[in-house]
C-alpha cells in the first residue's frame, strides 16, 4: 500500500486571507517503510513575510522571492502525489492550503476522502495528552535533536516515523518477523523425516517358572476382586 506523509510551511494561519504556501515536503512509504522517494519545493508566494510565520520556520521574503511559483511546479507536486493517502499533522490546516493553492491554478481539489490525520488518530489513541508533533516524538522515543525550527521535508520525515508508531509501530515488524519464524519451525517439523534403525519385536512371553509362580501367588489370594459376581 502506497501513502504519502507530507508537511507544508506557510505565511500564516489562513488561506482566505491570502495567506499563502511556501514550501512542500512529501515521503513515500510502501507498506509503512519508507520508500527513499521524497519531494521537497519552495514557493514564491508573491508577497510579504510575516516576521510571525518566519519565526517559526525561518524562511524570509528574500531567500524565497527567486523560488518558483507554485503553479509552474504543479504538475510534479501531483505526479508524486498520484491518487495516494495523504497523511499529515493536524491535516485539514495542510489540505486547506494544498487546495487552495490548486484551486488558483485551475486545478482540481484533493478529495478529503484521501486524508489521514494523525493528530485525530493521536487524540483517540492518547485522551487528555498533548499532540503536538514535538510531544508526540518526545512519548515514542523519536529523536528530534537536529529539529531547530520547522521545515515540511523534515517534519515529514518526523511525521513518517510518528505515523508508523501510531499505526503498530516497530511491534508490526517484530510480529511479522515472529510469525515468520513460527512458520519456518512449523514448515521444518512437517517436512522432516526421522530416520532411526528398525529393530525386531522382543520376546515377551513368560516362562514356565514364572507361570508357576504367579499361580502359587494367586492361590494366596483371598476374595479377589474378579471372582465377585461369578
């Protein structure tokens, strides 16, 4: 199964009024492992940058005023994307943006259907904590270190290895990994052949001083038990 984790860094809070997408990151996972395929651009968003937004993500008017627009890098942005399962924190803020930045080149919507939130899937899994991508990395030992202010690329790739925690975590591969072997033990002991010598079958009959002896012992007996009834 193909999914795409994906982050997007941004002017502000809100679309509609006119804030703007700045960059993209994008992982490829094929049945929850990363592929090793990403995608990764910057946006000129043809205006300011609030010193709010840059705060966050560190990224100025001036480093992205020579960045493509986004609708002359469109047609890579959905070829990677393809029909796939979008998987991203807190989704709706990035499909927000993602489709109102198609919808300005006179592209078609991502279908909500396609998204996977795991701030949703992080709430029901873990009432009452916090969610955050910092938090969540910090409760399932996934090392953010090198983390000194957001980027889509590498929040995706955080969110990627949250996503697989969430989901059955590095516990899918070890019960994978056990069945396997479970398997193979089975699969050895059905088709091993224990080959052992053939021995003839010993004598066990009893000689005739044995056969005096227990005659004398029987006739010691008094009342036994199969004589009762006859």
């Amino acid at each position: 199964m193909r999914e795409i984790i994906f982050d997007t860094e941004t002017t502000g809070f809100d679309p509609a009024s006119g804030d703007r997408l700045v960059e993209i990151g994008c992982i490829e996972l094929i049945n929850r492992v990363a592929s090793g395929r990403t995608f990764h651009a910057y946006y000129n968003p043809q205006r300011d940058m609030p010193a709010a937004a840059e705060a966050v993500h560190g990224l100025s008017s001036q480093f992205l005023s020579d960045k493509p627009l986004f609708a002359s890098g469109v047609d890579e942005l959905m070829a990677f994307l393809e029909d796939s399962p979008l998987v991203a924190h807190n989704a709706r803020f990035d499909f927000g943006f993602l489709n109102h930045e198609l919808e300005r080149c006179g592209r078609a919507a991502v279908s909500m259907d396609r998204m996977i939130d795991t701030v949703a899937m992080a709430r029901q899994m873990h009432p009452g904590a916090k969610h955050s991508l910092d938090a969540l990395c910090t409760r399932y030992g996934i090392d953010r270190s090198h983390r000194i202010k957001h980027g889509a690329l590498l929040d995706a790739e955080l969110l990627a290895q949250l996503y697989v925690e969430l989901t059955g975590g590095r516990q899918i591969g070890l019960s994978l990994a056990q069945e396997e072997a479970k398997q193979i033990v089975r699969t050895e002991r059905s088709t091993h052949v224990d080959v052992r010598p053939v021995r003839p079958a010993r004598v066990h009959a009893a000689s005739a001083a044995e056969l005096e002896r227990h005659q004398a012992f029987v006739a010691t007996l008094k009342e036994p038990l199969w004589l009762e009834g006859a």
